[in-house]
DNA sequence: TATGAATGAGGATTCATTCAT
DNA sequence: GATGAATGAATCCTCATTCAT
C-alpha cells in the first residue's frame, strides 16, 4: 500500500473549498482541485464520483459541523428559547466567520443544488433547518415570540438573509465588521426596525 | 426569411427568462433559447453580444421596472418612512409575484452580475438599492427607526432574505401563499420576533 | 448560410471507414476522423449523435447497397435458386471488393454491435440475410438443394467464412486472388471438398 | 495476505475468460477480472505483463487443448484423410462445445492477435492450422479431395464459418442445437449443397 | 437583419498500469 | 509474492460563438 501522506481524502476537500469559493462551481476546474490539494486528476475519484460530490461533501461538511455544535443546546431547559434562538444565530455567524469560503459556496451555490436534494433527507442541512424551527415554534408556543410568526417562513427568511450579509463579508472582509452584522441581524429579528417596537 | 413583426429582441428576452428560471443560467443553452424564441441561434447574437448579456437584460429589466414604480414615492413627503418602507416591500413582493421567472434568476443568478458590478451608477439595481437606504436612514435620522439600524446592512439582509422567500414561492407555488410571506417579512422586519418588542 | 462544400456528411462517412478501417473501432481516434475528413471535430457531432452511430451508419450503408443490388434478383422467375444463390455470393463478393475498408470494418466490427441490434428491425443487413436464407430455403423446397441444408445456420456459416476470407484478402491484397477465393467458396459450398460429391 | 492456494495464475485466466466473453476485450474492465478471480490489481501484473497478455494466453490456451487433441491423429495411416478431416471438426466442434466462453472470445477477438502474428510457429493456433492444412492438401494430393480446393483458403473459411456459428451457439444457447450445427457444417462442406453434388 | 452550419477550445472522467510497503 | 492507493495520459463530446451568404 502506498503512503497516505497527509489524508488525501480531506486535503481533496479543502483544495475544493478553496478552489470552488475563487472560481465558483462551474468555473472551477478539477485539474485546478488537484493541484492544489497537491495529488493527481485521478486521485480526486479515487475518493469521490465526481465534481458534484465533491462539493456536497463540501456542504454536508459545514452544516454538519454546524449541527453538532447546536444540537445540545435544545435540549436544555435551563435556558429560554430566545437565549436558545439568540445562541443558534451566533453558532452560524461564528461557524460562517470560520469557514468562510465555505460560506461563499453556500451563498452561491447551495441552492442550485437544492432541488434535487430528495434523497438527502437525512442531510444535516435539514437536520439543522428542523432544529432552528422547532426552536421558534416553540417560542411561539410559549408565547414568547409573537404568534403570528411562521417559523417555516422566518427561518428561510432568516438563512437567505444571512447568507448574503455572509457573501458580503465574506468577499470584502476588510470593509465590514462581523459583529455589525450579527448585532444588525440579532437586533433586527428580535425587537424590529421601528422604535420602540412600534 | 422571418418577417420581424414580433420584436425578436423581446422574444428573446422573455425565451431567456424562461429558460434560465428552468435550467439556471450555467445549464441553459442558447439553442434552447433560441427555440423558445422562435429565432435562429445567430439571430441571438445580432440582438445580444453574448449568453451573460442577456442575464445582465433579463435583470436590469426587472430592476428597472420595479426602480419606475418605487420612484415617485420616495419624494413624496406626505408619508412617513414606516410608510414609504411597507410601500417599497410591496412593491418588491408585488414585482416578484408577477414575474415570478424573473424572481427565480434573481434569486438565482445575480450573483453572477453583483460581481462584475462595481457602484455601476448607471444599474437599476443600484439606483433601486439607494431608494431604499435612502429611506431607511431618513427613518433613522427623523429617529422614527431604531438608531442601531445600518440601512446598507438592513438592505443585504432584507433582499437576501426575500429572495430566498421568493424563490421557494416560485418553485413551489401551491404550497406557499405569498401573501403570508410578504406579511410574516414585514411584521417581523417592523416589529421583531419577540412579543411587545422586547 | 456557410458554404456546405462537397457534402460533409459523406465526406465523414469516408473518413471514417478510412481510419476505422486502418486502426480498429475502438483505437480510432474522433480528432483523425475529422483530420481525414477536413472537417473540425464539432462538425463530426452536427452529422451524427456520437462516435458509434458513425459506425453503424458505415455498416448499414454497406448493407444497403447489398441488398439493393440483390433485392430484384430474388422475384425473378427465370432462373434457378441455385442461379439466384450463385449470383448473390458475386453480389457479396463484388460489393466487398468494390469497398475493402468497409469489408474490414465488418469482420472486425459488426459482431460486437449485433447485440444491441434489437431495435434495428428495420436494418439491411437483416433484410439481406433474410434474402439469402430465402433463397436457400426455396432450393430445398423445391428439391435442388439437399434436404438436410438448415438455411439460417448455413448464412451464418457462409457470411463468416466469406467475411474471414475477405478480411484476408482486405489486409492483404497482393497476395491473395479474390478470384480464387470466390471460385473455392462456390465451388466448395456447391459441391463439397469430397471428390465426386462422395 | 492471502495464501496461495487457489493458484492465482489459473484463477486469473479463468475470471479474465469469463469477463472478455462477457463485455468484450475493450470493455472488459482489469478491476473487474480481479474481483471475479478474488484477487487484487496489482496481482494481475505479478502473473501478465498486462491486459493484452491475458487474452493471448487464454487463446493460446484453447488453441494448444485443441491442437493437443488433434496432433495424434494426423501421423496415423490407417485412415482416410476425409475420416481425418472429420476427426478434426469434431474436435474442434467438441473443444468449442466445451469452452463456450472462450468460443465467444475467439469468434470475436481471435483477431486482434491476429494482426500482430506473424509467422508465429511457436504460436499453437499456427499448429493447428499447420495440421489442418496438410490434412486438406494431402487429401488433394491423393485425389480424394477435389483437386481445385485451396486448403489455406479453405481453413479460413472454415474457421470464419464456424466460429461464427459457435459465438451464435453460445450466446444462444437454448435455440440452437450444436449437433445440428455440426453435421450442417460437415455435410455442406463434404458434399456441397446442390443435390447429388451436382 | 437573419440564418444555421461550422467551428475548436476546453474539461471531466476513465482505467490500465505502477510501486512503496 | 501480494496489495491497492495513486497515477496521469489520453479522448470523447459540448456548446457558445462566428461568419459567409
């Protein structure tokens, strides 16, 4: 057996993330991917079918990373469910802030891909939509949150937001502040635009 | 020889629409387009210079016509910001609703144009972007919205969060009513998720 | 409309009875077909769908021709079955050597295609061998062939033998007679090897 | 590590058989010929320089059975060379009948050893053929064959008609019957089809 | 303007073969 | 000998764009 000097299979996965935020998916090229993780064409299907897998892996990726980091947190009941929502938006900033090509891929091309996400249904995309709605649903139970709130709605309102505030950051760090936008979009969400709520 | 009676710069476009909400624009071939269009594949390029200019038209169109119908507004001073913001998020929805293949590409695709395009005055998207911060800080300034509210922040969130809103409205049309989205986006924009605002 | 000088179409079915000829089906490269053919590689894919349709075009075009020149001979009823049996095998004999590269494409080729030859009902070399087999069957009908003669076995006996025969002689011209070679087949299939039919 | 007790040299030829009858010398794919002989890649190169070796030897293999088989009869003098003749179809018929996987690699890629034999006397289908062919031309010579027969000629066509006969047999097993198809190929070739040899 | 046949650069993918262990 | 991860050359095909008429 040869060495596996380095873990091929993650340095793929990092060289793609890299390589796909630049040149976004279709512009990007696998001979591109294979230089700079540093390993032959042929190496990047020794370990995934093709370039769509690859960036699946990419994106499975962050949203596991950012379900796992969330998942605890709602089974406490020690806390409410603002403090709990309060908690879940800051795990996506700082998981974004981390990664932030990743952050670029999704932004541009998570929703492509979207559709045909069928048999995904135990992806951890989902696994992590489902535990930010359950969330807000029942802080609306509970009557914290106004009842007229759509979690469903609000959370793909929430993401897209995001996402794009995320983008932007992202492709221009140097202009704007992370925390000015987690502090917009907390703010915003929790008490609205209009002073005093009103 | 075709007679040109039927505007084929305008099939063109309204062919392109259709196909680049179907296919997105990476998928979507220029023969396919020219099909729809009931025009030759050269009869495409005599009109555009290249595939993304028609994205760029397809956009521009819709930013424009949204950019005509918001205009007016925002020199009235009859009504107050909170009222010129509702006015302008519906017209947003209201465009959207009507053009709902358009709100897929935007949703989609305009990305591709937000890079390459840099504080292009000329671009109804921008103008129409500055409507909207214009308002927004006007708000700010008359300390009729929250003091803490970045209006250039605001807008990325806002249109990011909308878009995405849309484009589940457009694929999905059965299932989502639009009229709750468009509720559940201002309430909680104007308002904030949580009860009496705090 | 650019000029379509000395009919592409064809000059790629030239082409590639040529290379394929020469090199093999599957050691043919696409780039030397339209190299030979003075075409560019995309106009291989205007004329046709891919690579093997190319070669079942060269293989039913032979067929064709075969069995067109065989065709009105069968309803004569002025001649003999073993006249009719005799002047196919010249028809099969002339047409191989009027195109040996064609003949050497089909006893390199056809078999690995016949499989998926499902469809192709309709196809000439079917309609060719049904002739043949016609032929034969009506000689034992009528007693001038011998009775334990199975025509459909003996096509296929006769077509691989000839086929072996002509490849030879297609490799190899200098050395072989094709006058011989088709003197020895009629002779041997008419009378058997055994001397005084014995 | 796996012990050798299976003898992977003979397992190899033996899955390669079965995989080049199935899919064909070109898309017979080498991993697949090791996991049928449940044995690594890399072995297949411990035993065969590489792919093209496999198949030379699996024809060389059925082609020494055969003329194994067969050298014996040719040296004995008290038979006839048609009761020779016909020992030696039967054997060829039998062998085939026996190695029905390889029939169906011979018929359909005998040639491309073919092409690079030249004069291979080492090479045991030029054995055979050697035997066959005394066998025709000593029985002309004797003025028991009719005098106008070619036997190189002739074995080719023989060859050609057979193999073809045994590849339908074999990928058809159930509709035809190879007794039938022996005695059609001996009968046809011994005493011709006209009735009465005339 | 209008056409559509022609172009050709460009890239994902395959797979026989190698070689460090 | 045995392994199987790694390689990378090699090629079919696509499709936006052009241009002679």
């Amino acid at each position: 057996m040869r060495i596996k000097e380095g873990n091929k299979e993650e340095d793929i996965i990092k060289a793609a993330t890299r390589v796909f935020a630049d040149a976004g998916f279709h512009n990007a090229r696998m001979s591109r991917i294979a230089d700079v993780a540093e390993v032959s064409n042929g190496s990047l299907y020794v370990y995934y079918k093709n370039k769509e897998e690859i960036l699946m892996k990419i994106l499975e990726g962050f949203w596991k990373e950012l379900y796992d980091r969330t998942l605890e947190l709602t089974n406490r009941d020690d806390i409410t469910n603002a403090e709990k929502f309060d908690f879940m938006m800051d795990m996506l900033f700082d998981t974004f802030a981390e990664n932030p090509d990743s952050a670029i891929i999704i932004a541009n091309e998570q929703k492509h891909f979207q559709h045909r996400r069928q048999e995904n249904l135990t992806s951890y995309f989902d696994k992590f939509i489902d535990l930010g709605e359950r969330i807000v649903a029942e802080g609306v139970e509970k009557d914290m949150f106004n009842k007229n709130i759509d979690a469903s709605l609000l959370r793909i309102f929430l993401l897209g937001g995001i996402s794009e505030l995320i983008l932007e950051w992202a492709m221009n760090k140097s202009k704007i502040s992370l925390n000015d936008i987690r502090s917009t979009v907390k703010f915003t969400v929790k008490h609205g635009i209009l002073k005093n709520g009103k």
